[in-house]
C-alpha cells in the first residue's frame, strides 16, 4: 500500500491577506488609448489613475468550458476584493478589467492583447486549457508582459512570460498513475479531449506505464465539447472486458455525458475506477456527484483539505458567493497567484514587469493548499492529493505527499526532454538546459 501521510497544519495568513466584505471597485473605462509596444519590444507602462492599478482577468465566461472558468474569475475577484480592503498594492487599489475568451482560442489572444495594449494593465490572470494559453503565448512574449496561470497542465514549457501556479505533470499526473499501479490495476485506458493538454498528458503516461510495467489497452479523444461518449464507452468496455483503470483528461461539457453515461451503461467505479485531472468540485456539483461516488480525482487541494488557512478561505468564499458554492482547486491556485504576484510586486518596489519577474523567485505562501514556494523556473512547489468523490459532492483524501513536491516542466519520462530542467534566474540556463 503506499502510506496515508499525516495532513499538516501551517501558519494562518496575517492579518493583512484577508479583510472583511466590500463590493469590488467596479472596472472603469480605459483613461489611454491603444498604445503599441516600444522600440524595445516591452509593453506600454502600466495604467491607472494614480490610485488604481489596472490587472487583466481573461477566462472563458462563456462556451464549453464556461463550467470551469467562471468560478475561477470569482476566486480571482476575491482575492483582488481582500487586498483592496488592506490596502492595495503598493498604495493602489486594483482595478481589474474582465474580458471573455468565450472558450475560443483565437478570441484569447485578441482579447490578451487588448488588455495589454489598450487598457495597459500591469499583469494577466488568465486562461485554462492549454490550448488558450499556447493561442496568448506569443502575445506576451512578443510584448514582454505578463500571464499567470492557474490550472494544471502537461508542462513541456516553460515561459518567462508566464507563471504557472497549477501543477506540472510530476505534481499530478506521474504521481495518480504511480497510485493506480499500486492501489487500482495496470491496465489504463486513456480518455481525453482532443487538444494539447489532454494529447501531451498521455504521451507522458504511456512512458510512464512502460517504464513502471503497466500497459495502455487503448485511447480515444472528443473534440473540446463533443457529448457524443458512447463509441468510447463502448470501445472502453472491449478493451477492459474485466474491468480495468480509465485515465481521464476530458475537459468541459463532455464530462457531464462522459459520467452519466458510464454509469448507465453498468460501468461502476469498483471495475472501472474513473482517475480524473481536470474534474474537480465545481464539476462534480454540476454534473450531480451521485454520478460520481467512487470515481477518483489527483489535484493539490482539495476543498476538505485541513488547514486553517483553508477553513479560512472556504469560509470567505462562501460568505462572498453563497453557502451554496464549493472551492477547487483551479480556484485554489487562482487566488493564490493573485497574492503571490502582490508579494513580488511589493518586493519589487514597482510594477516594472522585468523586476516583479525577477522579486517573484523564491515568494513563498502559507496558502490553502499548504506551504507554496515560486520557484526561477516559475513554477510552484506543491502537495499532491488523491481523492475519491463522496456522496456529498466533496473528495475524501486518499493519500497526499509529506509536503510540497518540486516542480518539473520538463517531463522526465519523455525521450525528447529527459535530463532538461528550467531557470530563469540564471541568464546561462533560461528556458531549457541540461542537467
């Protein structure tokens, strides 16, 4: 069995991190018009009005995947909601301005540029599929700016214009398969929706299952939204005739048919257990979790997660948005990232994105989550936890990790990228070098 570790208790948040209710300062319109980038290449200076800072929020608030990214512009808006109420950043209040990728990957990369050009914020929050992320990629690179970016991904990047505060591929993925082979068979059918993410996060399991002794039995994939689930279903059950692991990178609408049709086709967890990557609390809430007991899913945090710093902020979340609502963890790194770019901006004395990049390195977070660090390869250091759905719509945390993981963007168990790690603190290593 691989051992439960003892969950721990860290540090609450001083008194400056979380302040009581306000409404949010509403977004005003732009005082600038559209600038373009200077001679150097850098983005226009970041604007305000002397009290404000403007910040970007660009998620999709509509389209398939709607169902995941507008609770993580909630998380984001409370974070810059507490901050507001303790005063601000470096003496100004945020002002942060929402735009809409409409879960459309062309319409990202328009919009990132608006923020950037137009209404000149000092920084992005944004994206969830990694297919939104590498549409913006070029953008900030392009201009020199800034994107945070909050959910888990297949690594095999590593940006200096991005801060990844989700978890990369050894802080979910690698280690949910290393459980499975362990606790669940060896024997994995991998589902996915048909884009980056879900196409690299498999490439990385089957050599995964190689190395360890496992065998891929088959793999299929919908395009983003698709609901029609039953040719995989059907060819699922070929392949697993006794049952056997269903390794799930769907992300979107198609997890709501994917589950209701599992389940009615006789497919129950204990033959064949569901290990997810991209479902969490908000879509099990939605989709209905007696669809999903028993079914499994890796992240960082979970809502049932015990510390105080997390009873702390489900508490507030739920104060904000109703006793109705639920945290994730998208949602958990989200709001984070919001602190942390605060604390590198203050460390930083300015907004200068060049240095609030470089004051980044090494900010640590007594976060919800546990203990976090940023490390120069702009990554987080992170807890791993495996949960199983429960009747109530909550995760019982199976197993976790004695304490934060250190981040690998590239992966180790790929070919092409083993032996190669990431640090932008040393002008000699940057993106990519050899170990």
């Amino acid at each position: 069995m691989v051992p439960r570790f003892n969950r721990r208790k860290f540090l609450v948040y001083g008194s400056a991190t979380l302040g009581t209710s306000m409404l949010l300062k509403a977004c005003g319109t732009p005082t600038d018009t559209a600038t373009d980038t200077d001679a150097d290449g850098d983005a226009p200076a970041a604007d305000g009005n002397g009290d404000t800072i403007k910040v970007g929020i660009l998620h999709s608030l509509s389209g398939t995947m709607a169902i995941s990214e507008t609770t993580v512009v909630d998380a984001e808006q409370l974070a810059i909601k507490e901050i507001n109420e303790a005063g601000g950043v470096l003496g100004r209040q945020i002002e942060a301005v929402v735009e809409d990728g409409a879960s459309d990957w062309p319409t990202f990369a328009e919009r990132a540029e608006k923020l950037i050009d137009q209404d000149q914020v000092a920084v992005v929050f944004g994206c969830w599929t990694s297919a939104s992320r590498k549409a913006v990629l070029p953008v900030f690179e392009s201009k020199n700016h800034m994107l945070w970016y909050p959910v888990q991904y297949e690594g095999q990047e590593c940006s200096q214009n991005i801060f990844y505060t989700g978890a990369a591929p050894n802080q979910q993925i690698e280690p949910a398969v290393d459980w499975l082979l362990e606790n669940k068979g060896d024997e994995f059918f991998l589902v996915g929706s048909d884009y980056v993410f879900p196409r690299t996060a498999n490439t990385i399991i089957k050599e995964q299952l190689e190395a360890r002794g496992g065998t891929t039995v088959g793999e299929d994939y919908l395009p983003l939204g698709n609901t029609e689930v039953t040719p995989i279903i059907t060819r699922i059950r070929a392949a697993l005739p006794d049952g056997g692991v269903i390794f799930n990178s769907l992300n979107g609408d198609s997890n709501v048919a994917f589950f209701k049709q599992l389940q009615g086709a006789g497919m129950d967890p204990d033959m064949y257990p569901v290990m997810s990557v991209s479902l969490a609390e908000e879509e099990v809430r939605q989709i209905g979790s007696e669809f999903l007991v028993g079914h499994l899913a890796s992240w960082n945090y979970f809502q049932t997660v015990d510390t105080p710093e997390n009873e702390r902020w489900v508490a507030a979340f739920k104060e904000e948005y109703g006793d109705d609502r639920v945290t994730n963890d998208p949602m958990e790194a989200a709001y984070i990232m919001v602190y942390l770019w605060k604390q590198a901006v203050e460390a930083a004395g300015t907004f200068d994105i060049p240095e609030v990049r470089a004051a980044a390195y090494g900010q640590t977070l007594d976060a919800p989550e546990g203990p976090v660090t940023m490390n120069p390869n702009h990554h987080l250091s992170k807890t791993v936890r495996i949960g199983e759905v429960m009747e109530d719509g909550m995760f019982d945390i199976l197993w976790e990790t004695d304490g934060p993981i250190e981040p690998e963007p590239w992966n180790q168990f790929v070919p092409e990228t083993t032996g190669f790690a990431c640090d932008w603190s040393d002008p000699d290593k940057g993106e990519r070098f050899e170990i």
